[in-house]
C-alpha cells in the first residue's frame, strides 16, 4: 500500500509518516507539494502544506491544491490533524471529501495521552476544552469533533467505542452501510491503541471510498497492517546506518525550541542537566525586528563562536508580556534567519515546533527529508533527502508539546550516535 499523507504543519507530518518508515516503507516529508524526481520509488510521502495559521477557507485551497497535485490513483490518502484540534483541520476535511471520498475521523493517539470519548478529545484524561492550550488559543470554541466537522458542512456521524469491539469485517460492512446512507465523515471513539488498529483494519476492508484524518497514533497502526523490507536509503545524501550506527556526521548538536509548553521546558532542562549543552535565550523583542534591532548581530556572533568551537547549542526562544501565540511564525523565522549564516557548521538540528522547524529547514534550503527512525513515540529522526548536498546534518523534529521530559536528551544522544551512560548498546 501507497499512501500520501497531508499535514498542516512539519512536526505533525514527520510524527506522522514515521510509523510507516518505522515499517519498513521508505518514507519522505517534504514542504513543497510538487513530485519531484527523488520522490521516485517512496511508498509513503508526507506534505506540510503549512496551513495551520491560514484562514480556514485558504487552508482548505492549499489542502485541495495538494491533494491534486501529489494523488496517484495507487495511493490511500492520510488527512494529519493535529490530536488536539489545533488549525483549520476541519475546513481541510470538508475540501478533501468531495475529492476522496467518507472522512473516517479518530485523532486519538493513546501513546501520548490523547483519546477520543464520547466523541471528544481528552488529553491525559482531562477534556480538551478544558486545558490551558486549548483555552489560550480556542476560548469560546466547541472541542466537540462533530460539531466542528458540522459546521464546516459535512453530515456527520458518531460510532462509540462498543462499534469498535466487533470484529473487523462487521465494522467494514457499518462504514459501507452509513456511507450508502450519505454520510460524509464518521467521528469514531478510539481510546486504545487495539481500537485504533481494528478501525485500520475495517477500513481497509470497506468498500466505500473513504480517507484516514488522524493523528500519528492511527497511521501507526495502519504502518503495522503492511510491513517490508527497511529501504537502504541511498537517495539520502549520505550514506549510513541507523541511529546509534555511525549514522550521522558528528560535529555541534544545535537544538532549536520555539514552543513555549510546560512540556519543551522539562525537556530542555534534563538536556542542561545531562547533556551540558550551552544555552542560550533570544528575546522575542530581537525577533520582532530582527536585523535592525541592536541585539541582532551580537547574537549572531554568539552563535557563530559557540558552532564553531564545536559547542552543542540549545537556542530558545524567550517570552515577554507582549508575546501573542499568533506570532509564532514570525519568531520562528527570525530565529532561523538568525541561525541561517551559520547553520552549516552544525552537525546535527533538532527542532522543537513544528513552525521552527520548517522556518529552519527553509532557510537551509532543505526541501525533503528521508525519514530514517524515531527516538520515542512522535519524535522523528531524518536526513535532507538528494545527494548532492555538502551539508548533511542528522535532523529530529518534535511537535512542542509532545514527549517525555526525556525526549530532547535522547535525540541529543541520537545524533551524536551514542548511547545513554549505563544502557544496553543497540
């Protein structure tokens, strides 16, 4: 099986794709939704459409362009959405369904604490509508999925998890029978990895034209459904094994942070605690202006002498009583123009975000990635896909408020191809 994933944003589509790499398939993400010549012979293509700060009726476009661009009559179609709703997710599924057929929609990845009940997200057992994010960035709005999906014009309907304890085959013949009946997209409790993989399954044995919207946790267990032989990645540019097998070039580690959730903060201080790196915090009033700010190129050198000392370097960005999460684009592009004119002395880039991420892959002019493993569940090792880049530094992203608090540290490990101090080698 083919299949072409659609992500709003980097991170998710990395998160996402890397199960199936994981399998066996090869695997690329790439930020352009253009066929290109190394995307030949990929089983699994992840696109960041990056749509996630778009009006909903531009994300929509961009998400059908997309899709008529990068389809193939070979290929299922996976619809990314964020597990906790964030973006235009569902205005992107409406524009999609007249295209691919019943939107069959569980963003629930158990792995990491989300689950959908009742036909709602809860995050570590706590509703959705109820936590910090959602309320810093969605006050006022419905977390309820049909809702959303309703309003975006799709007839919607709901399955409980009791659907999801027949077998397979009997599930199948429900989603074929409600499709029949017109339904557009199916809401479907999911609160286990196990269910998860039944409603893969199901899914594959309908009949009816329909697309995948989920999370990770569900393209994972769609990955297990088919597994092969692991690709031997020569279309990357360098040549290499796994993690921990020699596999990247070794030199500074630069570890960019652009979230600002209580989870990427953990995370950075068992990597100072651990790991030593140098840290170094930009103010958000030096991004705002960038270049002319009086900051700017004092920063620059400081980052400049640390990359070239051979210093690993943990760059975060700061926070001020003016800072507005909108402007999370606008920090994460300065940032990488900041880092930009000495990001090749870096032998290795770990991107927390997945707005940093891709400002940071933009600016190094890197388009693809071949996604090679994962650290832990979501966190997603790749190098620049194309073999004719002098520059190719081992590269984890991470949406920033997934992982354990022991995520950065171990992808710090990871591309300096070691192991933890007291492990069992790998």
């Amino acid at each position: 099986m083919k299949l072409l994933i659609i992500a709003d944003d980097l991170s998710g589509a990395a998160d996402c794709a890397i199960g199936f790499a994981h399998a066996g398939h090869r695997t690329v993400v790439t930020l352009r939704a253009t066929r290109e010549h190394a995307h030949e012979g990929v089983d699994t293509i992840a696109v960041d459409t990056d749509t996630r700060r778009l009006t909903p009726d531009a994300a929509a476009a961009r998400t059908r362009a997309a899709y008529a661009e990068m389809s193939s009559s070979d290929q299922r179609l996976y619809k990314k959405i964020d597990s906790t709703l964030r973006g235009n997710w569902a205005a992107e599924v409406a524009g999609l369904q007249p295209l691919a057929g019943v939107a069959i929609v569980a963003p629930a990845f158990p792995a990491m604490g989300r689950t959908v009940q009742g036909g709602r997200v809860f995050v570590h057992g706590e509703p959705l509508e109820t936590t910090a994010t959602w309320q810093l960035e969605h006050a006022g709005v419905s977390a309820d999925i049909a809702t959303q999906l309703t309003q975006a014009g799709l007839l919607t309907q709901w399955l409980d998890a009791e659907a999801l304890r027949e077998q397979p085959q009997e599930l199948a013949l429900r989603i074929d029978a409600l499709a029949a009946r017109g339904v557009e997209a199916l809401v479907v409790d999911t609160q286990t990895e196990q269910a998860l993989h039944t409603l893969a399954t199901a899914c594959l044995r309908s009949r009816a034209p329909f697309f995948w919207v989920g999370s990770g946790g569900l393209a994972r267990e769609i990955a297990t459904l088919e597994t092969r032989d692991r690709a031997d990645g020569t279309a990357g540019c360098a040549a290499g094994g796994a993690p921990g097998q020699a596999a990247f070039p070794g030199g500074p580690i630069l570890i960019l942070v652009g979230s600002l959730s209580a989870v990427s903060e953990r995370q950075c201080a068992l990597l100072r605690e651990r790991g030593g790196v140098e840290e170094l915090i930009v103010p958000p009033p030096v991004l705002r202006s960038g270049a002319s700010h009086p900051d700017w190129h004092a920063l620059q050198q400081q980052i400049a002498v640390s990359l070239r000392a051979g210093c690993d370097l943990l760059l975060r960005i700061g926070r001020d009583d003016g800072f507005d999460p909108a402007e999370g684009m606008q920090l994460s592009t300065a940032l990488a123009q900041l880092v930009a004119p000495h990001f090749t002395k870096a032998g290795g880039l770990i991107a927390t975000g997945g707005e940093t991420a891709r400002a940071m892959l933009a600016a190094a002019q890197i388009g693809s990635l071949q996604l090679l493993a994962e650290v832990e569940a979501g966190v997603a090792v790749a190098r620049p896909l194309g073999g004719a880049r002098e520059h190719c530094p081992g590269i984890v992203t991470k949406a920033g408020a997934f992982g354990t608090d022991h995520a950065l540290y171990a992808a710090w490990l990871t591309l300096r191809n070691e192991t933890e101090p007291g492990a069992a080698p790998r």
